[in-house]
C-alpha cells in the first residue's frame, strides 16, 4: 500500500488516500470511501533467476531461457484469419518450433522419469544434454524414443557420479527394457565418439554407490548399514570378479543374516534387482573373507563361525 493525495468528494477536501496493490482500490484514508476499484497496476513486475547475470533486465516477466533450445525455447506468431469469419480478430500464440516442440517433449519425459528416480536437477540437465547432442548429430526418428531418453538418464548418472542400475532406470523407462537400453546407451557412446572425437567418459561405479540406497529399501538399521558400508570398502581391496551391484548385495545378505533381523535373499533381490542366483554366487565368494569384511565391532568371532554356509 501507498499514501496519496486526491480529492474526496464525500470529505469535500483533499485527503489522504491508500492505493491497495492487491485489490487495486484507492481509498479515502479519512472516511474510507473506495474513489476507485479494480485499477490497473500498471508497474513493473519483478523476477530473477538464479542462473541469470545481473546484466539481464529484471523487470522481464516470463521463464527462463533454455540454451538447449532454439531462440531460448520460445517464438511468437500470430495467427491467420479465417476468411469465413469476417469478424475474427488475431490472436497471439507463444509456441514452440516444430523441432523444439519434440525436444521439449523429450526433455519433459526426462523430468518425469528423473523426478520417479529422487534424481537432482544437475542429472536431469545433464540428461537434457546429452540428449540434445545425440539428436543434433543424428535423428532419432525410427528408435525407441523411452530406451534412448532412459540410456540418457543412465549415462548422466554415470557422469555424475550418481550410478543407477539399468533395471531400476528399466522401472521408469515406459516399459523399455534393459536389452533396449544397453543398445541405446551403446548407441549414444558411439555418436558421442563421433561429436567429441574422443571416448565418451563415465564415471566408475562401486558397491558403495548403490549401498545405502538398497539397505534403505530393505529398511535396515543404522548399525547395519553402517557395517555394510565398511565391508563393501574393504571388499574392494580383494579381487572379487563380480560386479559392483552383485558383490553389494552379497554384503547386504551376510550383514544381515549376522543381525536380529534377517532378511529374505528374495527380498533382498526385489530391493537391488540382482537375482537370487547372482546373489548366491557372490555371496560364496565373499564368504572366505567374512572375517575380513565384516567389522569386529559389529558381530562375536562366534558368531562368523555360526554364518550359514554358501
């Protein structure tokens, strides 16, 4: 609100009056007599984005520009009138170009899978990216457009440092399935080769990285996960040939079956999406070196000669 001075013909003087923004009223301030309602706020309306420079103009209304976009991601026109109707005004469209159209598509399902994952807002521009360079030096027009945008979210993980494994991007992929997504992932690396002139670079995955996210599935206490956690670092120190995301759940298994609440290996397998087979088999590699792995804060010596057998 605002204090101005006008004429009040119920006072008969000049008064005070309050200018109230959100209901766009000038009243008087003496005899609270409304002189004028529903004006017209004709100021500027305020924004700014973070990722913008201070050089912008921060008096602009509207979103963010997408560099990924043409012209930032939006263009106007104005449409044609119908020769039928005479008494058709123009009206403004604010709309997309037909190549964008298909690129916002795209990245909007990114987000959705993105957003059903827990993943960050750097994976999703990092997604969007990737995406972008794959489509710029080759149409993806006969592909399976849900395997490609789930190889790119996979492929943004890994660069982030963030890996997911492919069944669990398999789970919000539209019904894409991991042979679908293992040649699309193999399919953008190579047309990344292709644009960069060099290999496409992704980080190295260990247990550690999917570790805390399955015992939390699992619903593990701290002191679990805790031990967990150690046992898959000192893991790394054995030549162990089985996959990160198996020898995680081996570990997850042998804590757990040193706990009082045990766990079923076919609920551990719904929580890490290894199968129960996998999971044996790396479990009876590890089990050699339990003494080794699992913390001696954690279980009695006794009891790791009590732990079942592979």
């Amino acid at each position: 609100m605002m204090m101005i001075d006008s004429w009040c013909p119920d006072c008969n003087r000049p008064t005070e009056v309050v200018f109230d923004h959100s209901a766009g009223d000038r009243v008087c301030s003496e005899c609270g007599l409304v002189l004028e309602s529903h004006s017209i706020d004709e100021t500027s309306e305020w924004r700014t984005f973070a990722n913008e420079s201070t050089d912008n103009d921060p008096v602009r209304v509207g979103g963010p520009s997408n560099p990924l976009l043409a012209d930032g991601g939006l263009s106007t026109v104005i449409s044609k009138p119908n020769p039928s109707s005479p008494n058709f005004l123009p009206r403004w469209h604010t709309r997309a170009s037909n190549p964008d159209r298909s690129l916002l598509q795209a990245f909007k399902v990114i987000a959705t899978m993105s957003d059903r994952l827990g993943l960050v807002a750097t994976i999703k521009d990092r997604a969007n990216e990737i995406y972008k360079k794959v489509e710029d030096q080759k149409p993806l027009r006969g592909r399976n457009q849900d395997a490609i945008l789930g190889a790119c979210i996979y492929i943004a993980c890994r660069q982030e440092d963030k890996p997911r494994t492919v069944k669990e991007i398999c789970s919000v992929a539209n019904g894409a399935t991991k042979k679908e997504i293992g040649r699309a992932k193999e399919y953008i690396a190579k047309q990344l080769e292709v644009e960069m002139g060099q290999s496409m670079e992704m980080g190295t995955i260990h247990a550690g990285d999917f570790l805390r996210r399955f015992c939390s599935h699992l619903g593990m206490t701290n002191q679990a996960v805790k031990a967990a956690q150690e046992a898959v670092q000192k893991s790394e120190e054995l030549d162990i040939r089985r996959s990160p995301i198996s020898i995680a759940a081996a570990v997850i298994y042998m804590i757990t079956q040193l706990s009082d609440e045990k766990k079923l290996l076919k609920d551990i397998s719904l929580a890490t999406g290894v199968a129960e087979g996998t999971i044996r088999n790396s479990y009876k590699d590890l089990y050699p070196h339990a003494a080794t792995l699992i913390p001696s804060w954690y279980t009695k010596e006794e009891d790791l000669r009590n732990l079942c057998s592979p």
